[in-house]
C-alpha cells in the first residue's frame, strides 16, 4: 500500500467510527425534538430547546475535558509512554468529578441566570425549569463520558467512543419512547431518559478502558499523576479551550436567545434546523476527531510528513462531505422538516430559513477542521484567539447591523460567525506552520 492510500485507511480507520457515533448525538437531539414536536403544544418543543440549550451552556463549557485530553494522550501514544498515558486519564478522570460535583452545587443560580439570560414565555420557562432539575443530575456521568472519548480518540482507538456513544443514545432514545409515548410524561421523561442511559454509559467506558490498557505495560504512578509540571500543561491548555468553547456557547446561545423574542414559533422553528445543524457539525467532527489523533500522533513523533499528510487527507474529506450535507439539506430540506413536527406554522417559518441551512455546512467546516488540527497539535491558545475574534470582532456587530432583517437577519449573523471562524484559524495555522510552531 503505497503512502497516500495508507493515510487514507488510516484517517477512515478512526474518521468512520467517530462519524457514526457522532451521528447518535444530534439522532438523539431529533428524536427529542419528533417526540416532543408531536405533542399538543409548541410549547413542550421550545421547552426542550431552551433546556438543552441550558446543558450547552453547562456541559459544553467543559468540553476542554475531551479536547485537552485527546492531545495530550495522543502525544503520549506518539512518544510510546505508557505510564503517562494511564496519568493522562486519570487527571483528567479526577478534574472531572470535582467540576460535576460544582455543578451539582451551584444548579440553583445557574438555573436562576439561564431563566432570566434567555426571556422565554412563561409557559416554555416552567417545562424548561422541570426537565433542568432533572437533567442537572447527569453532571458527573456527562463529564467524565467527556474524558473517555478524549482518551479512546489519543489512543487511536475510535471504536470505544463509538461502543460508548451507541449505548448512551440508543438506551436514551428507547427511554425517551418508553417515557413520553409509553407512559404519557412529556419534558420530564426526556430529562430523565438522558440522565439514567448517561450513568449506563459510563459503566461501559469504563470497562472498555479496562479491557483497551491490557494491550500496554504502563503503571498507574501517584507521582506522575500528580506531578506539577503536568498539571500545569493541563490547566494552561484547558483553561484555553474552555475559552474557545464559552465563546461558541455564548454565540448560539444569544442566537436562540434572540430568536426567542420573535416569539414560541420562530424559536421553534429555529430548534427544528438547529438539530440539522448539529447533525452536519457532528459528521464533520468525525473528520476533525480522526485529525486530532493522527496530528498528535504525529507531534509526539516529531514526524512533520505525517502532519502535513494527516491536514491534507481531513481537508479533503472535510470538504467533499460538507458539500453532500449542503446537497442532502437542498434536495430533502422539507421533508427532513417535516418528520419532526407536524405543526404548520412551525414548518412554514422552517420552510423559509432552508438556505441558510443549504449554506452552512460549506461555511463551517473550516472551522471544524482547523479545531481538530488545533486540538491535536494542543495549540490552544490560537483556538481561542480566533474564536474571540470570531464572536466579537464578526459575530455581534454582524447580528447589530442586520437586526432590520429580523430571523433571516440572526441567521446571516451566525454564518458569518462560522466564515469568520474557518478564515482566523486557517490564517493562524499557516503562520504557525511557517514558524515551524507546531513541533516547537
């Protein structure tokens, strides 16, 4: 097999599973959305999106946990050390308990300030408060799910977060049926089905761990676990990323935040093609997550042939799926609408917004991309630079400006957000390329 169909394999190898279990993540989100969208009222369904969107902001802030690990560990397996990769887990494993345990602690002012950052009405607040209360529970099984993929994906191995995330989302999925069709729960049921398949999850994660570390000779060494120096590289990359991703939760916050002040329709409507948005982000992301391994792989090889080869193989593929999401959205858009609400005047606003949808996935990939370069290479620093140029430089002024435009006006607003991301990474990447950075 010659090089280029060796890096090909190699990236589909952990590229394919990471796309499907990445799939089961927005499924979910769809069948959320169908199981709640066919209920009596559009209330339940924007209830369900400002929860969710509540848990972004909560649980995707500690993305870092899964980001931070997967190029450290991917470092480690590049350089064949063992023990660090066992103390790279476990670092990560331990911060990730005590930030859930800080969750669980402060849920009644995170409750109190999402109600009031997000001003939907009364009748949306009350189902969103009940399914927080209930969801707010995951915390310490949603966080360390987070380590384990990050681990499994520096370990070159997507096939445990695939296992993993098949067993969280199809259990969720079953026990969203179970509890709101079966037995005649609505927002609470959702809560709960995420809650007990999350906990399952985890049991499972772990016993893969087990069974993948029976293949290395490493030991699990207090000193190294806790040694300073290591930690503080953890710290200082995951205090970087958790920059980057507040930034990204903040934008699509505010902009189901403005969307709710066009009233229940228009932020239902806007739910229903944020699931398809999810569903593009998380195919895309199978690409950047096989990236992220191959690149830190690569750089704690010290090997810059199979960096370039690992960039070059991922853009590639990146592209020419983001253009079947663009053709997928413009041929099946209405269709796709709906199966998940049966609500007319929700599907005659979705109708309308389509091609913003049919353009987003050629605008966004860059973004996906670069981040799984970045993540690899643990250049964090450039990840939140770009992301804060992106939101506050692009994003806010671009929403300020084109307010008269009202809906259409936001989702203009959130696609230059994701052009400007894909342009600020790509101008840093190329410097930090010809400064030699990413081997520094």
């Amino acid at each position: 097999m010659n090089t280029s169909r060796f890096i090909h394999a190699d990236l589909w190898r952990l590229a394919g599973p990471m796309i499907l279990s990445n799939l089961t993540i927005p499924l979910l989100g769809v069948v959320d959305t169908a199981v709640v969208g066919h209920l009596s009222s559009p209330h339940y369904l924007g209830a369900v999106a400002i929860g969710g969107l509540i848990f972004s902001f909560v649980y995707w802030a500690f993305g870092f946990l899964r980001m931070g690990t997967t190029g450290q560990v991917a470092q480690a397996y590049g350089r064949l050390d063992d023990n660090e990769i066992r103390a790279g887990f476990a670092r990560a494993g331990l911060l990730a308990l005590l930030l859930s345990v800080l969750i669980i602690v402060l849920q009644f002012p995170i409750h109190a300030s999402a109600m009031w950052l997000l001003e939907a009405s009364h009748e949306v607040e009350s189902h969103a408060s009940e399914y927080f209360y209930i969801r707010i529970w995951s915390a310490p099984a949603t966080l360390f799910t987070y380590v384990l993929i990050g681990w499994f994906l520096g370990m070159q191995n997507a096939r445990g977060p695939l296992y993993l995330l098949l067993t969280i989302n199809l259990t969720n999925i079953a026990l969203d049926l179970l509890f709101v069709w079966g037995l005649g729960m609505d927002v609470d049921g959702v809560a709960l089905a995420s809650v007990i398949s999350e906990y399952i999850g985890v049991f499972v994660g772990l016993w893969l761990v087990k069974r993948e570390l029976k293949r290395y000779s490493g030991r699990w060494i207090t000193q190294l676990i806790f040694n300073s120096g290591k930690l503080r590289q953890m710290f200082v990359v995951n205090q970087n990323i958790f920059i980057r991703t507040l930034c990204l939760i903040f934008s699509f916050a505010f902009f189901t935040a403005q969307g709710a002040k066009y009233g229940d329709v228009i932020l239902a409507a806007n739910a229903v093609l944020m699931n398809f948005q999810a569903f593009m982000a998380y195919g895309l992301d199978g690409f950047a997550n096989a990236a992220e391994a191959l690149v830190g792989k690569a750089v704690g090889q010290k090997n810059r042939g199979k960096f370039k080869q690992a960039v070059h193989t991922a853009a590639a593929w990146s592209v020419g799926v983001a253009i079947l999401f663009a053709l997928l959205y413009a041929l099946l858009g209405v269709q796709l609408i709906n199966l998940l609400t049966n609500i007319e005047a929700v599907r005659h606003v979705a109708y309308s917004l389509l091609p913003w949808l049919m353009i987003s996935p050629l605008l966004s990939v860059w973004g996906y991309l670069f981040d799984g370069i970045f993540i690899g290479a643990t250049r964090s620093a450039e990840m939140r630079n770009t992301m804060l140029i992106s939101t506050f430089v692009f994003f806010l002024p671009a929403w300020y400006l084109l307010q008269g435009f009202g809906n259409h006006g936001l989702w203009a607003a959130l696609m230059v957000f994701m052009l400007a991301r894909g342009i600020s990474m790509w101008l840093s990447y190329r410097l930090l390329d010809k400064r030699g950075m990413f081997f520094a």
